[in-house]
C-alpha cells in the first residue's frame, strides 16, 4: 500500500491522473509505450478510429475502407500541392525564394513544437523565444552572406546602393554579435534544478537550425546556378515518393525496413526504376529553355527582380561520345554498327542525381521516421491531410540538397566571369589597374593581343 500511495503522490505532483491501474494494466501500458508500433497494432487503431472519421468525412470518402480512404486522400492533395509548385515555379527565381523561406519556417515550427509539448511541464522560460531569436538571427547571417555575393560589386546607381554597401565589411561582424546576444538571453533563462533539460533544448534548437536552415541555404544557393538544379533534384525526389508508394500499395509485400514498416521493397526498387526514367525525360525538355539552364542573375530592371538569359554551358550542349569496345561488339550482334553516339552531358549528370534520390534520400525519411518515434508522434503535424506535415513532406528532400550543392561544386561548378569582376570591381583602384596590368601581360604573351 505504500508503494501504491507514493506512486499516486508522484502522479499528483507531475499533473497525472490519481487512479490506480492493476499490474496487467500497467504491464500492457509499458509494453505499448517501449515497443515499436506493429502493422496489426495500427490496423486496430485504424478500426477503433474509423467511426469517428466517417462522420468527419463525405459519404463517398466515408464508405471505403481506411486504407482506400487514405489513398484518395493522400493524392487528391497531391495533385493540389504539385499544381501549385507549379504556379510558383512559374513565377520564377523570387516566388522560390519566398517558397523555400515559407517552408524552412514551417518546417522549424514543426520540430521546436514537438520539443515545447515533451518539456512543457517544466514551465522553463524564453524556450520558443529565444528559438525564433536564433533562427532569424541564423536567416540574417545566410541571407546576408547570399545577397552580399551576389549584389557586391554591382554598380552604385543611386544612395540606397551606396548605404546597402557600406553594410557589407560589418555583416559577419553583426550576425555575431547577434548570436552572442542569443547566448546571452539563454544564459540568463536557466533555472535552478533544470539546467540539464534547458541545455538539452539548447541542443535542440542548433541540431534543429542545422537540419532546416543550413539545407534551406545549400538550396537557395544551388538555385541561383540555375533552375534546372534545383526543379531537377526536387521532382526527383516527388517522383520517387509518389511511384515508391504506388508501387508499394499495389505490390508491395516484403518489407524494407523494420523503423518504417510500411515501406517495402516492391515499392523501393519500383520508385526507383521510374525515377530514372523520369529524370532522363524531363532532363531532355528542360535543357532546352534558358529559364532552366541559365544561372540567376540579379537585375533591378526586370519585374521580378532576376533574369535567366546566357550561352549555355557545354553540360547543355549535344555530345559525342565514343562507345566503349565490349559494347559495340554486343551491339554488333544484333546488326548494328555504331561507334559514336550523341547526347547531352546533363543526361549522365541526371542519372547520378536519380540514384541518389532513390537509394539514398530515402533514408531522410528513415531518419524521420525514426525521430518521430523516439518521441511517440506519427506526424510532424496534420498540416496537409493525408501526408502530416510539411516536414513530413520534405524530410528528403533536405539530404538531397546538401548532395547536389556539394556535386555541383565538386563537378559542375566553374569560376563565372561575372562574380570574379564583381570581385575585382570592390577593390581599391590601384589594385585593379595591378590585376589590369597583369591580365594584358598574360594575354599578350599567348598571342591573344
């Protein structure tokens, strides 16, 4: 009895019902909150759940069974969300922009809410505030950083240029500063007896800020080297997504991995065989327009801001390429002479960026997965009927972009003319007549003056 009693006091004292169970309840609680939720466990859930959704639901929709419920469902908003990327792409480079902020806020909010609800009982103070703090004073550092790149060295036509460029020398200075007041603030919130828990949610915020705001640069970033690198990769992984689950509703019966149980390998490999396929076909139709294949360029003239309009670089341009021996004699078998064939760079540049988004990406949302089950969520949130949250969306779509900004710079990109006489236009006259002088020697001692 006085076990009983002591437990009942703790109970009281975290805000708990008082009301005793019995051991097999206990048992039977303990074993479904430390063990992993089973197919046959939702398939209850669902049952037990379903009233309560009819009514919710229109008489079609109401009538079928969950599994196709969730599937008109899941795609009716597909096709809204995919329609309306597609607006927004139409726009251009600034509707992207305000895409990706929008959706690097949602996706902040969604994490930090999950952290508030496990540790809000503990009342502690400034938690979301100073999350916020920091995630504008990390947007202020990375925006910074892109937009001085990319304005510096733009002639000053009038005095808000001059004032915008007098900023430049001081913004890492100021972005500093700005962190250092964050720690600041969250030194001044700790509370006695919860300093581990606060140093936690500390934790909680920065691993957070990596994740959303680091991913959301490495996008804006790969973007203003032109469109076809960022509408390419993140299509792929929609692709992936959308065939990967159509393949596993329909055949799908092994399954892939035991932290998603409802991903299987019918589903994996058919996802992946029409990401491909995808990739190879829109990459051929993209590479034809400058919208897709020219970088960003800054250009106050135009009305939204940017402009796309370039020769384009030789990844767009038709190729030869010579076959190697042991498939020309396959080919030869069957009738056919050919030693050269012609194509377009991007295509071999699009199938390592399928394959990716195929085998890898996915494990962004394995690790999804994985995090909302360690905190006993199914969803982010229930922001997008049918799919959960917005993060639940674009949980791979994060790994992707760090693998094509570091692809494109480690294979693709190259020195762009215009940002090295940027560079060159911001220093002192005396060191630009230097680079002049030196510039006119080299060319005239190859001939070319």
């Amino acid at each position: 009895m006085e076990v009983n009693t002591n437990g009942a006091r703790r109970r009281a004292k975290d805000g708990l019902p008082t009301t005793e169970t019995s051991p097999a309840e206990n048992k039977e609680q303990e074993r479904m909150e430390t063990s992993p939720i089973t197919s046959e466990d939702k398939e209850k859930q669902e049952a037990t759940m379903a009233p309560a959704k009819e009514q919710e639901l229109p008489g079609v929709l109401g009538n079928l069974q969950p599994k196709w419920r969730n599937w008109w469902i899941r795609g009716a908003f597909s096709a809204v969300m995919l329609s309306g990327f597609g607006l927004i792409m139409y726009t251009g480079p600034l509707g992207l922009i305000i895409l990706i902020q929008c959706l690097q806020i949602k996706c902040f909010h969604e994490i930090i809410s999950i952290g508030h609800k496990k540790y809000q009982k503990h009342n502690l103070p400034w938690f979301r505030s100073l999350s916020w703090y920091f995630l504008l004073g990390s947007n202020y550092f990375f925006y910074g950083e892109s937009i001085t790149d990319f304005i510096r060295g733009k002639g000053v036509h009038n005095e808000s240029d001059e004032v915008v460029k007098a900023y430049f020398p001081y913004h890492r200075l100021i972005s500093f500063m700005l962190y250092t007041i964050g720690i600041i603030l969250f030194v001044l919130s700790l509370k006695k007896d919860f300093y581990k828990v606060q140093f936690s949610l500390f934790g909680w915020t920065h691993v957070t800020l990596l994740i959303v705001v680091t991913q959301s640069h490495l996008i804006m970033q790969t973007l203003f080297e032109g469109l076809i690198w960022f509408f390419l990769p993140v299509t792929m992984v929609i692709c992936n997504d959308i065939w990967a689950y159509i393949f596993g509703f329909f055949f799908g019966r092994t399954p892939l991995i035991k932290i998603s149980p409802k991903k299987t390998w019918e589903g994996f490999i058919g996802g992946g065989f029409a990401t491909i396929i995808y990739g190879w076909i829109a990459c051929y139709f993209m590479i034809r327009y400058e919208f897709f294949v020219c970088p960003v360029e800054y250009d106050e003239t135009s009305s939204f801001m940017f402009k796309m309009s370039c020769q384009p670089s030789p990844i767009f341009v038709l190729t030869p390429y010579s076959l190697p021996g042991p498939l020309r004699f396959l080919i030869s078998l069957i009738g056919i002479r050919q030693e050269v064939v012609w194509m377009y760079p991007m295509h071999l540049h699009s199938l390592i960026l399928a394959l990716f988004s195929s085998i890898i990406a996915p494990f962004g949302g394995f690790f999804a997965s994985g995090f909302k089950r360690a905190f006993k969520v199914k969803d982010f949130s229930d922001t997008i009927p049918g799919h959960g949250g917005i993060l639940d969306r674009f949980d791979c779509q994060f790994l992707m972009a760090t693998f094509v900004h570091v692809y494109h710079f480690t294979f693709i990109r190259a020195p762009q003319p215009h940002k090295l006489l940027q560079q060159v236009l911001t220093l002192k006259p005396s060191q630009q007549l230097v680079i002049f002088k030196r510039l006119q020697e080299a060319l005239s001692a190859r001939g070319l003056l």
